[in-house]
C-alpha cells in the first residue's frame, strides 16, 4: 500500500507541475492536495469515466434551449484556465440569458477551490432574494 501511495503522490505531484502558476499556488495548499489526490483515486477506481465523459461533452453536438430553464447559470472562469478556454466562459454567458459571469484575474482552472465561500454566498444570497 506505501508503493500505491507515494505513485499516487508524485503522480499528483507531476500533474501540479504542469499546471500553469495560478494554479499551482493553489493545489500546492495542504488540504487542496489532499482533495486532488482523493480525485486521482476516485478517477482511477472509476477508470477515467469522468475524464471520458467531459471529452464526449466537450465533442458532441447539443441541443440546448438556452432560454428555457428554471435556474439562473453561475460562471466563475479563471482568466489564467489552461483546461477550458475563457472564450468558453463568455459564450456561456451570452448564451444564457440569466447568468453571472466572473472572471477572477491571476486564477485558473482551480478558482473554485480558493474561492469556494463566495461562490456558494452569491448563490445563497441570490435564492434569499428569490424568496
């Protein structure tokens, strides 16, 4: 179990290195690695699935009626996200009609773990509003 352990650490260790600065100065934070290594766990005991399924999403054609949904959209983008283009994150944004868009300078793919606490307030203090 040692040997399977420190393979998944510099397995995690590796892909932090490659990560554009931004993020790095987050997944390098203790707790951040831990969640990451559990994810490489749970991506490996699921066979990559999840990895699958985002490259299905991101090459196959959808149909989407953008305006036709009961919810308001949330978009936080790191300007520095070397996974998903920004360029994404504001097409998202006008295709949606009701959405928010924040795009979080000096950040990168992994914003939403540093700014966790004010995604979910805005999200709250948008449902309070609602009610």
């Amino acid at each position: 179990m040692k040997k399977e352990n420190h393979h998944i650490e510099t397995t995690v260790k590796d892909s932090i290195d490659k990560m554009p600065e931004a993020d790095q100065l987050v997944a390098n934070q203790r707790h951040f690695q831990e969640v990451i290594t559990k994810a490489a766990v749970e991506a490996y005991q699921n066979n990559g699935l999840a990895v699958y399924y985002d490259a299905v999403a991101m090459t196959e054609k959808v149909s989407l009626n953008y305006a036709a949904r009961p919810y308001k959209i949330y978009i936080w983008h790191g300007e520095k996200d070397n996974v998903w283009p920004l360029k994404t994150a504001k097409t998202l944004n006008k295709l949606y009609t009701d959405s928010s868009l924040h795009i979080i300078e000096n950040k990168g793919h992994l914003l939403y773990l540093s700014y966790f606490d004010e995604i979910v307030n805005e999200i709250e203090s948008d449902q309070a509003r609602l009610k």
